[in-house]
C-alpha cells in the first residue's frame, strides 16, 4: 500500500484495530456503504492515531484473502486519510499533517495511482466481489439474492460517494479529479441513484417522485470537466406511457424544445431533453425551496403580502410563456415552486399537452390534474391561454383563501352541474371580480391571457408589456 512493505507482525492499539477491521468486513459482504466505512475509518485515525503502516497491514490482509480488489482499497485508503486530515484541522488539536509517504491525493504532488484508480475502480469492484456472491450458497437463495441485492446497494452507494465528493470540491473550489459511474440503463436494471445517463449525468440524490416519474438531483460531469463551481442538476426521470407509448417521445421533446427557449426569471430553466435506452429524462436548473401545494399544507392562506407576491410572479411566468405562444396546460400548485430566496418559479411547461399530442390519456398518467383543469381542457379542445388562467384563478384562490373554488371538483363537472361560485369573505370586491371571471365555465368569459389578468388584479401592466 504504502512504498515499503507492510509489517507482517499483529499491530498495536488491539480495539482500535479491530474495530478497524470490523468495518472493513462489514464492507465487503455489502452491510456498510463506501461512505460509512470511510468516515468510521478516517474517525477511528484522527482519534487514537493509528500509524499508517498499521493501516495499511489490514488493508493488505483483505487484499491478499480476495476480499478487497487492489484498485478499491487504494481507494479506501486515500478517502480514510484525507477524512482524518480534516477531523483533525477541525479539532484545531495539529496543523493539517502531511499525507503518509505513497498516500494518494497529497496535495501539491502528482497522484500516482490516481488515474488508475479512477479509471479500474468499478470494474474491479465488480470483479472482486462476484467470486464472493458463489461463497457459501447453492443456487439461488433466497438468502443468495438477499445478499446480491446488499452488494449492488453498496456499489450505488459507492458511486454515490465518490460524486459526491467530486460535487463538494467543485462547490469549495478544490481540485478534483476525474469521476466515474455506471452507464445508466442496458435495458435489464432500472435507473437509480449511481446511474448515469448518456455517460454525463450521474444521479446523486432522489428529490422526489410522482405519477410522471422521478426528479433527481445530478452531477453534471461536463460541468466538473469545465471547473464549475456549482455541478448539480435536476433530472426528471419519465416514467409510465411516457416510456412506453410510441409517440410519446416525439411529443415531449417538442415540448421540451419550446421550454428550453422560455427564458424568463419565473420559469424553471429547462437544458436538456433526451433518452438513454429506455430511460426518457428532461434536465432543468436544480432548486432549493418547497413546491407551493407542500407550503399551502404547512400555511393556507398566504400572509396577504406574500400571497399576493407569488401570484405576481406566477404571472409574470406564464405571460411570458403566452407572448411566445406557449401554453403550459398544468398549472397547479405542485408546478409552482418558491425558491428559498423567495423567486416563484414555474415547473413542467407543455407535458400535458404533449400527452394529449402522443395520443394518450394525461390525467391517469398525472400529467395534469383535473381540478386545475378547464372545462374545455378536460373535453380535449385546443389548449389555448386561457386554460391556463382558468388554473391560474384556482390557485389564487387557494392561496389567498386556504381554499379550491369549487371543492377540487374538475372544470367537466363543474360545467356539468352548472355550478355558481360563492364569493369568498377573505377577498376584496376587486379581487373577487377578476378571479370569479378567471373562473368561467366559458372560455370566452375569461381573460385572454395570464398578462390580461395581472392588469386586472393589480391595476397594472407587467415590466415590458
């Protein structure tokens, strides 16, 4: 491991070492994750300064037993050092030491094994551990399986890490070296946090999920390539008809086209739209904050000058979004995103119209949602702006009021039942005149678009219009 040849003598500090050991085992039969063995081992050598030699004597007995492939416990040494280095600084107990002769990764210094490493160390974590997955089993158990499924945990989760770390030093402007990760999808196993799509983008971190499929936050390798300080992503995974319908992905990338060139401050930004293998995604800007629905569970109605600041900005958004002739067809508020600096941003431009134009049904799929839907919208009509401010007047209302105009019963049945709006207490006769025209059953009766209604309910034009 190191330049000299490690001891072949029991080495000192007898708990440590087993505990040290411990984790190591735990590791290779897939109970521990790349991340928790690093940090347990980094931990136990900034605490009771274990020699480097000692170190590196474990390290070798799993080598040599066939427990641990050469490349990966290069790799365990390097993180496990470079962990305990900043243990240490934080402590403020010793100036950062210098790394251990033939450490990797010691700064100022070129990296002897780190080329390799990063270029071998998946393929020989698979190589090594697939003698292990015949021990001590007859067939496929289930036993068997069980434990197959805890290594590929531990390949994830190392894959993961090593992004990870690759991220926080492109955030804190440290050198990096280069990454690596498994291809996505070969048609067989699902993506998921490790995989990467069209050799770029590798899934760090799962967001959230819905009827539509998967967001995930991502590393960006060209960004890293490129020595930007922020790498991180959201993917959109599609899943569901999405994938499988044959015009689904004509539809969605002409849609995807159209948001990529909604360059505004209140609409996410939308750079990507592709597939790899069987894996349709859209790549967007990554943001920080809560969608509104989740806001409106927490605190329904707005304080009234917030709400009314986030039904600015959802105007802003969409106005520009209709001068450029782009309909979004599901405004709702799990589409409205506030960001933790306080911007409204729009989400999911055009998916549902995209739905209805690859010839299936959005609604089931959760492409749209029908009590944010028009009337004519639900009956399969053109999509047209004012669908939109049909939606728009249902989330103002919810946000002004904690409440949906009509009990989230859909446009369809609203219209069916000939339902007449109540007028709400916690709004101003002005305000209740300009949502209640938003609201009608008739496409005609309504704003023509979301710019015509912000001058009706704020008595003023928009920046630029």
């Amino acid at each position: 491991m190191g330049t000299g040849s490690p001891r072949k003598t029991r080495p000192p500090y007898e708990d440590d070492v087993n505990e040290i050991e411990h984790w190591l085992r735990e590791f290779a039969t897939g109970r521990a994750s790349f991340e928790r063995l690093t940090q347990k081992i980094g931990r136990i050598l900034a605490d009771n300064g274990i020699a480097d030699q000692d170190f590196d004597y474990l390290l070798q007995k799993f080598i040599d037993a066939g427990r641990l492939p050469h490349e990966l416990a290069l790799l365990v040494r390097q993180e496990a050092l470079e962990i305990c280095d900043r243990l240490l600084r934080e402590a403020n107990r010793t100036a950062a030491p210098s790394a251990p002769q033939g450490a990797v990764g010691q700064p100022g210094e070129a990296d002897p094994y780190q080329q390799r490493v990063e270029e071998v160390v998946l393929s020989a974590l698979v190589d090594g551990f697939r003698s292990m997955r015949d021990q001590g089993r007859d067939g496929h158990t289930a036993q068997g399986n069980h434990d197959d499924r805890q290594l590929d945990a531990a390949l994830t989760d190392f894959r993961g890490a090593r992004l990870r770390r690759e991220a926080q030093k492109a955030e804190a402007g440290e050198r990096r070296s280069g990454v690596t990760a498994r291809p996505a999808d070969d048609g067989k196993k699902a993506v998921t946090v490790g995989s990467m799509l069209k050799d770029r983008f590798v899934l760090d971190k799962e967001l959230g999920r819905g009827g539509m499929g998967v967001v995930y936050r991502a590393v960006d390798r060209r960004r890293l390539e490129a020595m930007h300080q922020f790498p991180y992503v959201a993917v959109k995974l599609l899943s569901g008809d999405f994938r499988s319908h044959p015009d689904a992905f004509r539809a969605l990338e002409n849609e995807a086209r159209k948001a990529q060139e909604l360059a505004h401050p209140n609409i996410v930004t939308v750079f990507d739209f592709d597939r790899d293998g069987a894996a349709i995604y859209m790549v967007m800007e990554l943001l920080e904050g809560n969608p509104l629905d989740e806001v409106l569970k927490e605190a329904a109605p707005l304080e009234p000058n917030a709400g009314l600041g986030l039904i600015d900005g959802i105007c802003a958004g969409l106005a520009h979004a209709h001068a450029q002739g782009v309909v979004h067809a599901d405004l709702k508020p799990a589409n409205v995103f506030i960001a933790k600096d306080g911007r409204v941003k729009l989400l999911d431009f055009g998916i549902a119209s995209a739905s209805r134009a690859g010839g299936f049904n959005a609604e089931t799929l959760g492409a749209y949602t029908a009590a944010y839907a028009s009337p004519e919208m639900m009956d399969g009509a053109p999509r047209d702006p004012r669908d939109d401010v049909y939606a728009l007047g249902c989330v103002a209302h919810m946000v002004l009021t904690g409440r949906h105009p009509f009990d989230r019963l859909s446009g369809a049945e609203v219209s069916k039942r000939n339902l007449a709006l109540t007028q709400a207490d916690d709004l101003t006769d002005a305000q209740w005149q300009v949502l209640s025209r938003s609201l009608a059953i008739q496409r005609a009766d309504r704003q023509h678009d979301a710019a015509a209604f912000h001058a009706e309910f704020f008595g003023r034009t928009l920046p630029g219009r």
